[in-house]
C-alpha cells in the first residue's frame, strides 16, 4: 500500500493540542489507521468492510468486536 493522501483526525481527540487520537485515510481497496503521535510509522490497514464492522460495533457500544 503507498502512503495515504488525506488523514482524517478523530473527532474525539479531546482538548490542548489534540495529537493523543488516531487518524484514518483512505486507500482503495484499504483503510489505513495510524497513531497521530507517532505518524512516521507504519499505519494499521484494514479492508473496508472489516473497518465498518469494528466502527459500528464501537457505536453501538459493543467494544472491539474481536
């Protein structure tokens, strides 16, 4: 996977400077997560249907559907 173009911040990242969060980036067919304090490393890549799963199960409140 080359590296994403855009990195979308959580909208959850709380107050100050904001860099305690993760980020998410689109690639085709992936979607890649990284930690924002620590973006030059390697990101997390998930399909997408595997990310919508994990992300409704967390808003569903259900917690990590593993």
């Amino acid at each position: 996977m080359t590296a994403p173009d855009s990195w979308k911040k959580s909208s959850y990242s709380g107050g100050g400077d904001g860099n305690a969060c993760v980020e998410v980036a689109t690639r085709h067919p992936r979607i890649a997560v990284r930690d924002s304090k620590h973006p030059s490393r390697t990101p997390l890549t998930f399909s997408a249907p595997a990310f919508a799963v994990f992300v409704g199960a967390l808003k569903d409140g259900e917690g990590c559907p593993v």
